[in-house]
C-alpha cells in the first residue's frame, strides 16, 4: 500500500501537468488582445516616425460599383498633431465620367488643389493652383475641402478606425506577410449600433447613424501591422457583395521615418478661394 504522502504528491503533480495542459490551451492567437492595445502602440510608433509614404485605393462594390467611381492616390504624409499634412497626386473618375488627374497639398493652415486642365480657364491666367479653407462658404472651397479632408483621414495611418475603437472587436489574428514584412493581420468589427450610443465624437456618432439608417449593422475591417507597429496595410469594405451600392479603401503604408519635406505650391501659380 502507497504511503499518503506518496499520494498527495502524485495528486499535486497531476494537478500541475493538468493546469500547463489548460494554459497551453489558451487563445495563441499572435498581436495584441484588444484594439484599444493595439492602436495605442500603433500611435505611440507614429508619434515616433512621424511620417510615412502611402498609396490608397478606393472604389465602389456590388452591382452599381461602376456609378460610384474610383480614386487612386499615392503620396506622402508628416504626421503633425493635431492635423497631418499631406502631398499627393493620383487619378479620381465619378461614375461614367472621364478620369481626371488628382493633385493636392494639405497643410493645418490650408489646403492647395492643383486643378485639371478641363477646369483652368476658370483660373487667372498663370494660376493653376487653388488656396481652399476649411473655414470657406463658397462651393468651390466646400466641395474641394470636403474632398481632400475626405482623403486625409482614410490614409492617416488607422486614425479612422480609432474613432470606432470603444464599439469595436477583435474577431481574429495570425501572422501574415505584406510585401515581404512579416506582420500581424487584425481582422476588426465595428459594431455601428454602439459606436452611435458611445463614441465621443459627433461626427463619428452621425456616420454611424448614417450607415444604420442603410440598413448596416456592422462593418469590416483588416488592418495589418509589423513587429514595430507600423501599419503597413488597411483594408476597409462597407457593404455586402451583394448590396447595390458598397465602398471599400485600401492604404499601403512604407518608408516609415523617411525624411519628408511637404511645401506649398509656388505662390505665382495660386489663386486663392474664399
């Protein structure tokens, strides 16, 4: 007959591979566990390389996808604060419309739009560039701010999805490479019900609603980041593949910390819109 003692310490000891056994059972999953961890190390890493050189699709999903149009942009940014700047130039084209070339500098203090050749006449002779404010009343200023502030905030590196961070979730994580960079691919869910109840931002508030009063209920979002936390890719879809009219963004993100001198046009070529 064993001894007690022999007994409890064969007891303990199963207790023990029993408990490693469990733990080693745990969610592996690779990243950080909530989004409000992760988009704080992915801004304490901005604040860090403070700027950072892009290029962003967007275009319309399902069936309509063709009247909704496409933007195609690259560019780079300084990731000032409160408000980035930003140097681009890319291609937009609004449903059936002929493509047309895209220019802009973004600046805290004003933003300049290089104007296409179909639009110049309009300008002062020499002038091919507008001076537009956030501030302005007239359509020009309100339609072209409109367009590049719209611009600004998909590619500043997850500033979009951070807003939503308290109605959002981490469906699921795996380790996923984005143009040779080993990184960690999040797949998010924005909860928009939520985001209307609890987001401390009006603005964000009144999109949520928006897209509910669309009949969403949530919507999709894949961000990938290295191992130093820079955001290398997003990827965004608002609607189903099968819903008339959907939206999806894509950013890809490099040269993170390159150095980046962002300068207003020459002031002989602008003309100024108030």
């Amino acid at each position: 007959m064993r001894r007690p003692t022999a007994l409890i310490v064969s007891w303990f000891t199963c207790l023990s591979l029993l408990a490693a056994l469990v733990a080693g059972c745990g969610d592996t999953s690779p990243g950080y566990p909530t989004p409000a961890a992760l988009f704080r190390a992915i801004d304490a890493q901005v604040a860090l390389d403070r700027t950072v050189a892009f290029t962003m699709t967007a275009n319309g999903t399902g069936p309509a996808a063709a009247d909704q149009g496409s933007t195609t942009v690259d560019g780079t940014m300084r990731l000032d604060r409160p408000v980035a700047s930003v140097t681009a130039r890319g291609r937009t084209q609004a449903g059936g419309e002929p493509a047309v070339d895209l220019e802009f500098v973004s600046l805290p203090d004003g933003t300049y739009v290089r104007m296409p050749d179909s639009a110049r006449r309009q300008l002062p002779a020499g002038k091919s560039w507008v001076r537009v404010t956030d501030t302005g009343t007239d359509p020009t200023s309100q339609r072209l701010s409109a367009m590049v502030a719209g611009i600004r905030d998909i590619v500043t590196p997850a500033a979009q999805l951070a807003h939503y961070v308290e109605a959002m979730t981490i469906e699921d994580s795996a380790t996923e490479p984005v143009d040779g960079e080993k990184c960690t691919r999040y797949r998010l869910r924005v909860d928009l019900a939520k985001t209307a109840a609890v987001a401390q931002d009006p603005r964000v508030q009144a999109t949520a609603r928006q897209l509910l009063g669309t009949g969403m209920q949530s919507y999709q979002a894949v961000l990938w980041a290295d191992d130093h936390d820079r955001v290398r890719r997003v990827a965004v879809t608002l609607g189903k593949p099968t819903d008339s009219y959907g939206y999806a963004t894509e950013v890809r993100y490099r040269d993170w910390g390159r150095p980046t001198q962002i300068d207003t046009p020459p002031p002989a070529e602008v003309a100024v819109v108030s």
